[in-house]
C-alpha cells in the first residue's frame, strides 16, 4: 500500500479552510455518539430493553422477520421503523396482519417506539458534553465568508438547536411561526446571496426528521402536517406521533414536504459552484443519501467533498465504490484516500522543514494516528486553525 505525506495533506486541509468561500457540512450519528448521545445500534439495544409487553412481543416478530431477510448486518432500530411503517401502510392500519402483526399493532408500536426514542435520547441530552458543538457552530458564526453557512444531519437530537440556543447563534429550518412553527417550503427554494439579512444564519436540515417535530392531524379535513414544537414536559400525553426517521414512502409523498425540500436543497446546494463539503460522523450507509452525493461529485467539479471517519475499515469500504472521484478526499486514522487513491498515513516532521509546528491537535503520535475522526478532535482542529480560539470561547461563554 502506497504512502501518504499527511503534513503534507494536512497544510493543504488548513489552506482549503482558510480560503474556501463556501464550507458546508454533513454531520451523521458519530457526531452525536462523540458527545454521549448513543448510536443506532446502541438506541436498538435501549428500545428493545424499554419495551414491555405486548410492545416487546410485536417488536421481536418484527425483528425476528427482518433478521431473516437482512444477513449481512445486525438488523437495527431505523430497519424495524421502516418495517413498521409498510405494515401500517399495507394493512391500512386494520385488523389485517402481515407475519403476525396487525396495522392496529404497527400503529401503537410506532408511536411507543419513538416515544422511547424520545425519553431515551433526551435523557443522555441531560448528560452530554455539548461544549464542541457549541465550539464548532461559534467558530462556524464568526467565519468571513459571502455565502450562507449550511449543515445537514440525519440525527433527529436536539443537540445542534440546544448549542445554538445556548450561545444565542441564529438559525433557520424552513419552520416559521411561534406558536406551533409550520414547515414553508418556499423559504428554502432559493440559495442566500449577498444583501440578505440573514445570510449569516446557520442553514439547518434535518434530513432524518427531528425530536420536535410532530404530524398534527387536521381533523375536519383528515390530513396531516408536520409541525415543530418546543419542549415537552410529558411525551407519553402526546397525542401527536414524532417525526424521526421517516420511510421511503414519506420521501415519496408530496404533503410530507419537509424530507423532499430538504434533499432538493442538499442537491442544489452540492452544484451550486465552489464548494468545500465535509463529512463527519457519516458512515455512508444510506444509499438515498450516497446517490444525491456522487452524482454532485461528478456533475461538480468544482466541488471539492472531504471525509473525516473514525474507523480504517470504513476508509476502505468507501474506496472500493469511490476510486475514480478526484475530488473526494477521506481522512481515517491510519489510512486515507487522496487523489483516488487508497494509502497509508506517512508522519515525519522533518516535512516542517525547519519550522517547527504543534500537531498533537490532530496526530497522536503515541497510537500513530489522525485524530479528526472524533468530532471533539475535528472541533479542535478547527478552531486552532482559525486563530480565534479567544473570540470563540468568549461566544460560547
């Protein structure tokens, strides 16, 4: 395996941070579980453990189906939601079953179900250590730049709006009003330009649905809308089912606007020109996720996407699908990806030549690893870069 000079790709790194006009980021599940907010599979171990009764029987018949079908992975939380949901949809949410279980049963179990997520995931928000993500979006708020500042997640915590609130960051969803904020699409058709009031918001997509979103249900005119609501003081009593993780079928769906704008503007966002897009957290696993993003890498050639993963293996899964993208680039502790190609980190210091530099914000030379695969690191990393560790903390106090 070839080697790779990573001072060398290292000052090309901080030269992309400190010239780029446009950055943007994905942040995916590492970024939350960095913070103690559990992963997926974690959140499916905790579900199932929380379950009782009648719920955790038609859980295991769900889990036990897709365990048959799904071999070459655990089957996960997010597997059996999608499952849960075709049997409501098939069943028209009757008495009719489908391996055992009833629309009836899918309905409550999907409303338990993520009612469980709910007091599971907020739970460990009471215990996590917000400080990098407060750190990450203060140093995002103060960056120079002539473009709008966009993040998109498929983590539906409540970690991102709690940071942002706490260090009074302003941000926009495409929700508007105050009472109970309805979802307009219109106010996210257009990229920001230049002039406009809010161009030094903080754009977040929650692509995977959110904690405070809700479907209300329009009684008189038997439809549904996503509304977003504040806090909950006692989730069990709410009437409305959550908005986390939504099916295929939600994508598909022309009044379940929030996940089809969101992706429209994920699309357009990726060709919009220069840009430097990061991935952190991300395992690509997601395939309707995977083909908005190589097909911009192709179409875009001006896009200029990195990788920062927590894990080798994830490094070389990735290269067996995206070899021929020049302009994709994957940092992983030992191993990278650079130019197409799949190599080793190579660390020497001589390659400072002469003027000595720190690195222990991003090599750890005990273990002889890069250390931007753990968002705390990648936070540090950017900040340090920034020189405005000062102005950033002041922010975050």
């Amino acid at each position: 395996m070839e080697k790779i000079n990573l001072v060398r790709e290292i000052k090309e790194l901080k030269s992309q941070l400190s010239y780029s006009k446009n950055i943007g980021f994905f942040f995916g599940a590492g970024t939350s579980c960095a913070l103690g907010i559990p992963n997926v599979e974690q959140l499916t171990d905790l579900t199932r453990t929380a379950l009782v009764s009648d719920f955790a029987k038609t859980f295991k018949l769900v889990e036990a189906d897709l365990t048959a079908t799904i071999t070459t992975r655990k089957v996960n939380i997010e597997d059996i939601l999608n499952q849960i949901r075709r049997i409501r949809e098939l069943t028209v949410e009757t008495s009719k079953k489908y391996e055992g279980v009833s629309g009836e049963e899918a309905k409550k179990l999907d409303k338990e179900i993520c009612t469980t997520i709910y007091e599971v995931i907020l739970g460990k928000e009471k215990t996590a250590k917000l400080e990098s993500t407060k750190k990450f979006f203060a140093w995002l708020s103060i960056l120079n730049r002539d473009f709008s500042k966009e993040v998109f997640t498929t983590n539906y915590d409540l970690v991102i709006e709690k940071s942002l609130e706490a260090s009074c960051i302003p941000y926009f969803d495409g929700f508007v009003g105050s009472y109970e904020p309805f979802f307009w699409p219109e106010s996210i058709d257009k990229l920001v330009g230049k002039g406009d009031l809010t161009q030094n918001w903080i754009r977040l997509w929650k692509i995977h649905g959110s904690l405070s979103w809700f479907w209300k249900q329009d009684d008189k005119n038997k439809a549904t809308q996503i509304v977003r609501i504040g806090r909950i003081e006692n989730i069990k009593a709410e009437k409305n089912e959550l908005v986390i993780y939504p099916s295929k079928e939600k994508y598909d769906s022309s009044r379940k606007q929030p996940f089809i704008a969101y992706f429209d503007r994920f699309k357009n966002y990726l060709l919009s020109g220069e840009l430097l897009f990061i991935f952190t957290g991300y395992s690509f696993s997601d395939q309707h996720i995977n083909e908005i993003i190589f097909n911009c890498l192709r179409q875009n050639n001006r896009l200029s996407a990195v990788v920062f993963f927590f894990k080798d293996e994830e490094v070389e899964s990735l290269h067996k699908i995206t070899s021929s993208y020049m302009n994709l680039n994957v940092f992983g502790p030992q191993k990278a990806i650079i130019n197409g190609n799949l190599g080793e980190w190579e660390f020497s210091e001589s390659e400072f030549k002469g003027n000595p530099e720190k690195y222990d914000h991003y090599w750890n030379e005990t273990d002889n690893k890069l250390t931007l695969g753990d968002f705390n690191s990648l936070v540090n990393f950017l900040i340090t870069n920034s020189g405005k560790r000062e102005a950033i903390e002041t922010i975050v106090k």
